[in-house]
C-alpha cells in the first residue's frame, strides 16, 4: 500500500518542479507514475492524484479511466479493476485555457480526509502536457474532467481545495460515495 500524505504535509504546499522531457523515459520517473497509479487504484473513491500526493515534489498528475466512466454515466463510480478506460498521464501540465463560465462544484480530496466542500472552478479547461512516453499533447474537456484538471494543477502550486472551498463540512467515510482527487 502506498501511503498517500494528508493536509499538513509540507510537500502538499510546495510548487512542484518540471520534470526535464529528456528524464521522462527514466526508470525512476517511470517508478513515480507506477507508484502514483497503484496509489490511486488502492482508492475507493479516487479518481486522480498528483506526485506531491505520494510524496514526490513534480509536475505529474494521473487521472484514473475510472474518471472517463464516470463522464459517461454521472453516478456510478466503476470499481478500480473495472473500467474499461486507460489511466492518462500529464506530465508538466499547463492549462492553456478556461472558460469563463464557472460553477460551485462539490469537490473532495484523497490528502485532505475527510472534509467536503464547494469550490468555483471552470466548466470546460484546456491542457498541454507529456504523456509518459515523453510525447506532447493537448486535451480539453468540460464537466468532471476539466474540474479534475484544475483540481490536480492546483496540487502542483502547492494549493489544496480547502483553500478556496465555501460550505466545508466533515462527513464520515462510510457516507462518502463522492470521487476525490
Ligand atoms: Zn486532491
């Protein structure tokens, strides 16, 4: 079991360094994306997680196939083993847009057990990254997705959700269905 660190973590606050594209194929980069992937898997409720999530102060984030499940269907979050979707790496990920309609979504996090609020985020975002082979790419997305975007690059900046939520409250975890990242 990988331990994933909670709030008061310092790595939590810290701004994340880039990783060089020529250090991506690396066996200890490659290390970092198992390991934040096993993280993330070992998580009922997880649908994506960054590296400072696990410790490891670098811009990556991992977002579960689960997360691409649960766009085509709203409810139901599909058990780890279930999806049918793969896990898509960002590496030095950079929003390069954000639409200028927002909404208070609810939002949790796997590093700040078990609190749950609201946070104004933008309904539809645009990101640039390398994938794990070291191969740039574009993705833009609306809903859950480009919430998830914004959520794991903010863990980049050293920002969690609770920084900028309205309506926090404590719920325990048995009540929890809701997917966190
Ligand atoms: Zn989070």
């Amino acid at each position: 079991m990988i331990s994933i660190v909670q709030r008061d973590d310092p790595v939590l606050r810290e701004h994340a360094a880039d990783v060089p594209p020529a250090h991506i194929p690396t066996p200890q980069i490659q290390k970092i994306i198992r390991d934040m992937k096993t993280a993330l898997h070992e998580q009922d409720d997880g649908v994506a997680i960054a590296a400072p999530q696990i410790g490891v102060p670098l811009r990556i984030f991992v977002v579960s196939g689960r997360a691409f499940d649960l766009e085509e269907d709203e409810d139901e979050l599909p058990a780890p083993g279930e999806t049918k979707h793969h896990d898509l790496v960002f590496i030095n990920p950079v929003i390069t847009r954000l639409s200028k309609k927002r909404r208070w979504l609810p939002e949790g996090c796997l590093s700040v057990r078990w609190l749950y609020g609201k946070v104004l985020r933008s309904e539809k975002a645009t990101v640039r990254a390398y994938d794990e082979t070291g191969k740039s790419f574009t993705r833009g997305a609306s809903g859950l997705l480009a919430q998830i975007f914004q959520h794991e690059t903010d863990h980049l900046d050293g920002v969690l959700f609770t920084d900028k939520a309205r309506d926090v409250e404590h719920l325990e975890p048995e009540r929890i269905k809701k997917a966190r990242g």
